[in-house]
C-alpha cells in the first residue's frame, strides 16, 4: 500500500480507531499487528526478514547489557551491528553490486526484491544496539514492545528514522491520543498529500521529460528542470515525511522532523542540518563522530577523512551507483571547503560588516547551487546523463526546443502550491502555524482544509505514484 | 474519538457530494468500463461497438492485449493515423493494433512482449513523417503497454477528471442525452462520451469509424474538419508541436526503427512499412515554407534503403495528392478516412507478394464501404 | 582537580577555540550558546581538552555530552 493510495486511507483509518479502543497495555499488540498488516501487502517473505532482524538486534541488545566486561560489551555490539549491516549490505546492494559486475544481462534469478523500507529499520536498529552499548538507553526486555518500534509502520517505507530512544517511552506512556493531536495529525497528512500530489508529482513530469533527454532542450530548459528536481524531491519527501509523521500523530507518537527550511541555510554545513534531519543525524552520531573520536589527533587531515566518509556514506545510503557516488563526493568536498574556510570567512566578514548583509543573501544562495549542482548527479541515469545535464546549462544555448512545451495552467498551479507550501514552511520552522491557525476562527480553518482539500482533489497529480525516496 | 470520526464525516460529506454528478456522467456513459471489458466485447460481440472514450486512454494497452489474445496473422501497427485498416480489406485474420505505439520508441517493445504463439506474421507497419524529426518532443508518461491496474481505474478516473467533467458539462461538450444509453444505440452500440457525443469510435476490429464525418460529408465540406486544418496551419506558422522545423533526420529514430526491422526479420516477420499521408492542403502549406522542413525530403531515401537491407517493402505515401485524395478525404490535417487507406493497401498489395495474398478479394470498393457505413448509421444492426 | 578550576581552563579553551575573549562557559553551556560550537568543531574541542588536561575521552562519554557540565564533569574525574 502506497501512502498516496485510497487502500492507506483506509487503513489508516482502521489503524486509528482501532488504537482508541485497546486498552493502553495492549497498545503494542495493536502495532506489531497493524504494522506487520502492513508489510504483508508489500511482501511476506520480507515481513520475515523484518521479525529476523528485529530478533536480532533485540536480543544483540540484551547481550550488551548482560556482558559482564568492557570487552564483552564490545563484541555484542560489534556482532549486532555487523549482522545488520550485513543484511542490509546483502539485500540492498546486491543488485547493484551484480549489475557492476555483469552489466545488461541480469537474468530474472540474480536480482532479488529489495525488501521495503530495509534502509530505514536496520538503521533504526543499529542506532538502538550501540545506544544500548554507549548507555544512553537500557536494553529493551519486553520483546513485543520491541518488535512494535522495529515494524512501526508509518516509518517503514521512508522513515523518518525514529530512534528507540525517543520511541519506546512514547509507547510505554499510558493515556488516550489528545483530541488535539489527532487533528493536527490529519492536517499534517493532508498538507504532506497537497506537497506531493500538486507540487512534486506535476513537477516530475517536466523534470522526467528533462532529465531523460536533455540533449532535446536549450540551457533554459535543461536549468528550470535542474532547479525544478531539487524541488521536486524536497515536495516529495517532505511530504511524504509529513504523512508519515501525521500517522504517527494519529497513534499518539511524536516523530522527528526531517526537513527545516534547507534552502535558506546559509553554508553548506547547515543546509545539511535542515535537510534529511534524521538521517543526516544518524550518520553524524554514529559515523561522523566516532569517526573523528578516531581521527582527533590527525588534525585537519582526520577532519577532512571523516567527512569524505560521512558524506560519501550519504551517497552511498541512497544505493551503490556511479552517481550516487559522486553526488556524496561531492557534497564531501563542498563541506570540507566550508568547514576549513568558515573561520577565515567569519574573520572577513567581521572586518566587512557592509559585505556581512550582502552575506544573508549570497550565503543561501551559493549553498543553494551548490546543491543543486551535486542533485544532477543524484538524479542523473549515469555520470555521462549528469554531465549531459551540466554541459547543457554550460552551453548557454537557446536554439533547441524550451521549456514552454509545459503549459501555463501547470506553471500556474504549481507557482501558487510553491508559495503556499513554503508560507506553511516558514511558520511551522517558526513553531507559529498551531497559534496561527487556532487563532482563526472556526469556520476560517474548515475553508482552509476545503481549500486545501479541493486544491488537492482539483489540480493534484493523480497519475503517477513513485516517491522517489521509497525505493530506498 | 467518536467526536473525531462525526466531524470527519461531516468535513468528508460536501467533498463526497461533489463526486456524485461526475460519477453519474462517467459511469452512465461508460467512461468506467474497463480496459478488460473492453477487449472482452469487441472480441465476443457480434453487435458492431463503437467505442470512444472521453476522459481516458487505454488503448496502447488494450492494443497489445488484443494482438495477444487474437493472435492474427496480419495487423497493422503505428499511430492512430494507420487505424484505418478493417478486417474487410483481408481475407486472412487480422487486428488493427494502430495507437500501440507513438513513436518509433516502442517499436521493439511491441515485439519482444508477442511470444511466438501471438507473433502476427505480416505487420503493416505506418510510419508518421515527425517520428524522424529530431526537434519533435514526444512525452509518453505512462510505461508502454501498461495495464490498468483493474479495479481502481474507475477511481483514478474519477478523481483526476472530476473538474473537467463539471467545466465540460458547463460548456456544454456533452449533454444529459448523452448519458441514456437507448438513445445512443443507432446502429452501433455506442461506449463512451466520445462515441456518443462525435460518434466516432473503435471498431471491433480495432481500426477506428469517424461515422460522423462520413455522414454529413454526404451533405458538403464538413466544418470541424476544415477547423482542425487550419489548427494545423496555425502550428506551422508557429513552428509548433508536430511541424518544428527540422534539417537532419532523427539518429535515434532511424536506429530504434532498424533495431525493430533486425528483430522482425529474426522472428520471421514480414514487414511493409508506409510513411503515412497528410491532407494535401497541409503538405502545400509545408512544401511553402521550403527549407524549414527539409528533414522531409530525406526521409524516403534513408528508410528505402533501411527497408531493402532486411528485403522488406517501404513505400511513401506522404503526398496523399498521389493517390488522387482531396481535403474531403481527410477528417483533419494527418487522419485519412478509409478510402484513402485502400488506395494505400492497393499499392502495398501491388509492391507487396505477402499483402498481395493477404487482401480480400475481391478487393474491397470504396463506395461500397461508405454505403454500408451510411446505412448503419440510421439502421439498429449491422454486420461489417 | 576541582570544578572551578577545570571550568576556568576550559572557558580559556573555549575563548581561544572560538575566538571570542569575552567567553563565559556555565555548567549549562550548551552547543547552541556558542558560536561556532558545532558538530565540526566539536572534536577540535575534545582535543584540546584532552591535551591539555592530559587525559583520554572514549566515544561513549563524549556522545553523552550535553552540556558543558558534563565536560567538566569527565575532567575532574579523570584529571589528576
């Protein structure tokens, strides 16, 4: 079941009123039975896979815990993690790796299903066996509260990555849903559908267009798709983030934010604060640092490799591909740039306090190309298909075909989605859009959910399905 | 929570409202009916379907389905422009699969999904001249041959056409009348608000009845076709869409073609491909602007000698003046009726050993097609 | 070593690291108080920490790090 589909709706729905009526202790069952619904109308064979990994980081967990020396404490930790990797490494690059060594052939039996969500509960899982180890959190015992957090199902498909830290207390807590958060949930759903059914996926279809044969179009063209995928992909994943998360609001849990306002950051460093929140964090906490614990005597050279690691990590995470390769890469070398230029820079524009205004503006703006230079590789089939991409814009060519094959009414509708999406952005990043909109009165925030709604049912996409972030 | 789940209702009831009147109109009309129903009664039925529907496409996959299912020996493969070809014109089974494809993109596609049971032996294959315009831009959003997913089609219809059902209903592209579906069946059994609204629609043979047109031409030049033209005319002035101007031919589309040809010719089937004809007004107005179209000219000797290489047949067809037809013929700037496709046939059959002993024979006359077309329009049955 | 004594050192650390002499690190001195202070520079933190006060962090104590505290907290027990 896609998010963007009636079927989850309903189940939804199902899931929600049903979470009212169990008692509070039986509030695990109620997931574990829901979530692994869930899974199955992906795949039962995977849905096994998910309890096998959920055992064993559950048990890895209690080995941690239970080891008596500093040593053996270690090792548990060390095999869990290593096990989930593993699977994980198994079942999601495989594919990859087996294109790399027999590119075009691929009979039918080599490639397997990659398992939905794989990406997110291992590292959900692994996140939870070295916090057990660091002693941030005590191993879980209760086996079936355990098994609820792994297979939690409004993350399963594109997180956010929910750790156990935060989760598991949420689950243990005794008490109805808040009136109150099950109707921010819905409005949470409903403004994640608005992103991705009026914004992402009608920009999709010009961006696909764009992106499959650049060599067709003139640099204008070939530049607005650029753009128009960064876009794309923020509609579409924080939109899909958002339905998630207002799921999540309807069983009573509060789930981490995965986007805040990324284009406007002012350097690199901070935009990769902003975006993908909770992977960013992941990796920061449980491969940069360690990482840089490691390096910390090696000075600038330590910093410099622990980044390139992280980053080319985040490349990597998306899948095992040329592209991805070089859009970690070079997202590498953009904040090591940054990190080793920041102080330089600051001392400049200390001494430049006229310049330091003009800052505000080009700081986000520069950070913004440089993403959006890296996001043609990720997007790209192929390294030749970026550089395609790149070359295009270069050639500052306007003889071939431009971008107006797209029609006004579509430019139109998504201009006006655009502004209305990021004015929502701007005062949910400001922590102001619950005064705001309980400030209305009551029939003002029922014309804006109709609005909301209509505009949806009205000018939504309804054709294609793809997140682009669920095949990871 | 039974507060929660009243208010959404409550919220949820005017939104439902607003479906109802397009869920009539498409329903009643039979926008609804499914890809699978479709494939089931032109196969089954003998009573002649005229089908057309107004707010969806399934044809590139119902195309596919039905060469798979039928398994002719004969069919005649390209764009809506080749959907003129009937199963009168043959004496051997045939299927018109025109719209499986809208470039040369899926040529191979086509065959690869035929396994050898459902392979046709002879494929007439029409070649549209901007398929080899390499400045045509041709966006086919959805995977080829796709199957509806069943059952949720009429809820994806519904909710991506609900709007415009409204702002058609407003001005008046369709009427009530046309939701009664006594009233629809004069000779043919009239599926669809296209076929009820143009009457114009797919035969069970797969080509395509512009009934409407071959109706009141009876009377005089009909006025929506002139229309279309000189939409037609307007996108060459503007050096728009279909008629960019183009230089060079299409690498890609030569390369994609051939790629088809060495496949045919390795699955044993015999293809004679045409490049298909454009109302001869049209080809004045492009012949006036001269060079911008010179890609044109250089269609014909690049797929004669791409067609020779494989011992297949090619013919050019693009100057419909040649084969004697008139604007009359044709119901806007690219679509023929069916005379003009017989006048192609006789050709190909004349080039052609295996069309030549594939056509009916006696050969089918022009009016004598037309005359049974005029008469089914007034009677209740019709056999073809 | 005694607390205040720890924190003075550590507040001439901070002031030298993140080149602001009018520094003052309190026990709830977090990263977002301090400029500069962040995820990069974190370890440039630890480092400097750990030479001068002689002593060895491991991952675990540094990732339970809220505050600066708790920093002074590991120096004074580690620190002879």
């Amino acid at each position: 079941m896609l998010f963007n589909s009636f079927d989850f709706i309903l189940f939804l729905g199902a899931a929600t009123v049903a979470f009212h009526y169990t008692p509070y202790s039986w509030r695990k069952y109620h997931l574990i039975i829901f979530s692994y619904l869930y899974y199955f109308s992906w795949s039962a064979g995977h849905a096994l896979l998910l309890f096998g990994v959920s055992l064993t980081a559950y048990f890895t967990g209690l080995g941690v815990e239970r080891a008596a020396s500093e040593e053996g404490k270690k090792k548990s930790m060390a095999l869990g993690v290593l096990l989930l990797a593993g699977v994980l490494f198994v079942f999601k690059y495989f594919n990859d790796f087996a294109d790399f060594a027999a590119p075009g052939e691929g009979p039918v039996f080599y490639r397997i299903l990659i398992p939905v969500g794989i990406s997110y509960y291992t590292f959900r899982l692994i996140s939870y066996v070295v916090d057990v180890y660091w002693g941030k959190i005590t191993a879980e015992r209760d086996l079936a509260a355990f098994t609820a957090f792994a297979a939690f199902f409004p993350h399963i498909l594109s997180g956010p990555i929910h750790r156990a830290e935060t989760f598991l207390p949420q689950l243990k807590k005794a008490g109805p849903v808040p009136y109150l958060m099950l109707t921010s949930g819905m409005r949470l759903i409903l403004f994640g559908f608005f992103k991705k059914l009026v914004i992402a996926d009608r920009l999709g279809i010009f961006v696909d267009t764009i992106y499959a044969s650049p060599g067709n179009y003139n640099s204008l063209a070939i530049l607005l798709a650029a753009y128009g995928f960064m876009i794309q992909l923020y509609a579409d994943f924080s939109g899909l983030t958002d339905i998630a998360r207002g799921s999540t609001r309807l069983l009573g849990f509060e789930s981490p934010k995965n986007f805040d306002l990324p284009f406007y950051a002012p350097n690199i460093q901070q935009y990769w604060r902003r975006w993908h929140m909770s992977l960013t964090q992941w990796l920061g906490d449980y491969v940069f640092m360690p990482l840089r614990m490691k390096f910390r005597n090696f000075g600038n050279t330590g910093l410099v490799l622990a980044i390139l690691i992280n980053m080319t990590a985040i490349g990597l995470w998306h899948g095992a591909r040329t592209t991805y390769l070089a859009f970690g890469l070079l997202h590498g070398i953009y904040m090591i740039g940054s990190a080793l230029t920041l102080k330089r820079r600051d001392q400049f524009y200390k001494a430049h306090p006229l310049l330091a205004r003009g800052r505000t503006l080009w700081g986000p703006l520069i950070t913004f190309h440089l993403v959006i230079l890296a996001s043609i590789f990720f997007r790209a089939e192929s390294l030749s298909g970026a550089w395609e991409m790149i070359s295009g814009i270069a050639a500052l060519d306007l003889s071939k075909a431009g971008p107006m094959f797209f029609a006004k009414r579509e430019i139109l509708i998504l201009a006006v989605g655009g502004v209305i999406m990021e004015i929502v952005h701007y005062l949910e990043s400001k922590g102001r859009i619950r005064g705001a909109y309980y400030s209305q009165a009551p029939w003002m925030r029922w014309a804006v959910l109709y609005g909301f709604t209509f505009f949806i049912l009205g000018f939504g996409e309804f054709n294609s399905h793809n997140f682009i972030y669920f095949e990871f | 929570m039974k507060k929660l789940i009243m208010k959404t209702f409550l919220f949820a009831a005017p939104v439902g409202l607003i479906f109802i009147f397009p869920l009539y109109v498409l329903s009643a009309s039979g926008e609804f009916m499914t890809a699978g129903r479709i494939i089931a009664m032109q196969s089954a039925d003998k009573e002649p379907n005229l089908i057309l529907q107004a707010y969806s496409d399934p044809w590139s996959y119902i195309k596919m389905a039905g060469i798979k299912q039928r398994r002719p020996e004969l069919i005649a493969l390209g764009t809506s422009r080749t959907m003129q070809f009937r199963q009168a014109f043959f004496k051997v089974p045939f299927y018109n699969a025109a719209k499986a494809i809208d470039s040369t993109a899926h040529l191979v596609t086509v065959l690869e999904s035929l396994n050898e049971k459902e392979i046709p032996r002879i494929i007439i294959l029409g070649l549209d001249p901007n398929f080899f315009n390499p400045n045509w831009v041709w966006y086919s959003s959805n995977t080829p041959h796709a199957e509806p997913k069943s059952g949720r089609e009429w809820l994806k219809i519904l909710s991506q056409k609900w709007l415009q059902v409204y702002s058609d209903f407003i001005n008046r592209k369709f009427r009530l009348k046309h939701l009664n579906p006594k009233r629809n069946d004069q000779g043919f059994h009239r599926t669809g608000l296209g076929a009820r609204v143009h009457n114009r629609g797919f035969l069970n043979d797969g080509s395509f009845l512009y009934l409407r047109h071959i109706v009141k031409r009876e009377a005089g030049p009909v006025p929506e076709a002139q229309r279309e033209r000189n939409r037609a005319l307007e996108d060459i002035r503007e050096k728009d869409d279909l008629y960019v101007p183009a230089s060079r031919l299409s690498e890609t589309s030569l390369r994609e073609l051939e790629a088809f040809l060495i496949l045919a010719k390795r699955r044993g089937v015999h293809v004679a491909g045409y490049l298909t004809p454009m109302a001869p007004s049209m080809l004045e107005a492009l012949e006036a602007e001269g060079p911008n179209y010179e890609y044109l000219r250089k269609i014909t000797p690049a797929l004669q000698k791409l067609f020779q290489k494989y011992g297949y047949v090619y013919e050019d067809f693009l100057d419909s003046r040649k084969l004697g037809a008139t604007d009359a013929h044709f119901v806007d700037d690219v679509h023929e009726t069916g005379e003009i496709t017989l006048r192609i046939l006789k050709r190909l059959a004349a080039a052609d050993a295996h069309i030549g002993t594939s056509v009916a024979a006696p050969f089918p006359e022009e009016s004598e097609m037309n005359r049974k077309y005029l008469e089914a329009a007034k009677q209740r049955v019709f056999t073809l | 070593m005694q607390r205040e004594e720890a924190r003075t050192l550590l507040n001439q650390i901070f002031r030298s690291l993140f080149d602001d002499e009018s520094l003052s690190i309190t026990e709830q001195t977090t990263a977002k108080d301090v400029s500069g202070w962040d995820s990069l520079n974190h370890m440039n933190l630890i480092v400097e920490v750990e030479k001068t006060f002689g002593i060895k962090m491991t991952t675990r104590e540094v990732q339970s790090l809220k505050n600066a505290g708790d920093l002074i907290t590991i120096i004074t027990n580690k620190a002879k």
